[in-house]
C-alpha cells in the first residue's frame, strides 16, 4: 500500500463544492480507474484519505494538497485520474509520498491573492496597514499590487480567507465576501520569502 500525495487545482463552478465533499470526489474518480484505495480500520471504515487546510467554499485554489493511500498506484494514473475527476478540478501533480513528514505538518503556510471588487477599498487597506494595522494574525508577509493583493498567512488551518473577510467586514472596509474575489495560490512550506507549494516525491518507489 502506497501513500501517494497528490497536488490539485480547483476552479470554476467545483469551487461551490464543500472541502469536506472532495475526498468522496477524489475516491469516487480513482476507484473509476480501478485504484484500490486502503479503509481506516474501527466501526465504519472509510476510505484513508486527507486534505490539507479547510477552503471555504468559492474560494478557488490553484495549488492543494491531498494525500490517498492506494494499492495499486501507477504514474500512468494521472491521466486517467484527471479525466474522471468533474470539470474545474485538474490533477497537477502526484508521487509516492514515503519518508516524507506528514501533510498536516508540512501545512505551515498558505498564499492567497485578493481582488477587491472596489479600487478605494485597496487603497484605504494599504493606508492602514502603512499605519500598523493587519488584517489577521499570523501574517508572513503582505504586498499590495495594482488590482490586488498578495497575503501570506502561517498557520493556515486556524487563519485563512474567512479570518480576512471577518477582518475586513468589523472595520468597515467592505460589507462581505461578495466584495472581494478570493484564491489560494499555494499552501505548503514558508522559506521566509514565500510559500513553497509541496513535493509529491519522497523516498518510496513501485
């Protein structure tokens, strides 16, 4: 039985499919190619999958991590995975995942870029922030762009998107999330000027 880690993109309409609804998705398309993937042993066994940090919904992202334990996992798969897998969701990259330290361990940061629907509402937060103000804790680093801006977060299963707009909303910046457009870049390892998405190679092999 091989861990196998997986990194995947998810965009458009799957976006509005709950983060707790993609292992099911994944398991479904792999068992459509004919992986045979591990159970959890207890009462009800469930198929041995993980994601990393929790995405609210219609946020896309373009680089997540998931780990699935599979019997018979060949290279081969991933053209066959990414043809099962509903439109919006594309398989980037996958390896076996041997001697690599553990998903949730290696979760430490997340980089989101944020598009606010409103130009003065960017430059009313990059005024703030030149003041002492941040938006959530935790912040690795933050960058202001024409159009946008770029915030990378640690601890990224405690502070995230919804952290942010919650932010934004109880200052007085924007009403809700319907006034920004929110995705995640990357989550993964911070290396003190950016995140570093995940490997999917460690040191097993078939």
């Amino acid at each position: 039985m091989a861990r196998i880690r997986i990194i995947f993109s998810k965009r458009g309409r799957v976006c509005f499919v709950p983060h707790v609804e993609m292992p099911p998705l994944f398991c479904r398309a792999l068992r459509r190619i004919g992986a045979s993937i591990e159970q959890t042993t207890g009462m009800v066994p469930r198929a041995k999958i993980s994601l990393g940090p929790a995405l609210p919904i219609g946020v896309p992202a373009m680089a997540e991590p998931l780990e699935v334990w599979v019997d018979n996992w060949d290279h081969g798969m991933i053209a066959s995975l990414n043809a099962s897998l509903p439109e919006g969701v594309r398989v980037l990259e996958a390896g076996i995942a041997e001697g690599l330290p553990k998903l949730n361990d290696q979760c430490e940061a997340a980089l989101y870029r944020v598009y606010p629907r409103e130009s003065d509402v960017l430059k009313r937060l990059s005024d703030m922030t030149e003041q002492g103000w941040q938006p959530v804790r935790n912040i690795l680093f933050l960058s202001f762009s024409r159009g946008w801006f770029d915030l990378a977060v640690g601890d990224p299963g405690q502070v995230g998107a919804g952290t942010l707009v919650k932010s934004l909303v109880n200052e007085g910046v924007i009403e809700s999330w319907k006034d920004l457009l929110v995705a995640r870049l990357a989550v993964g390892l911070w290396t003190g000027r950016g995140v570093r998405t995940l490997t999917c190679k460690g040191g097993g092999a078939l």
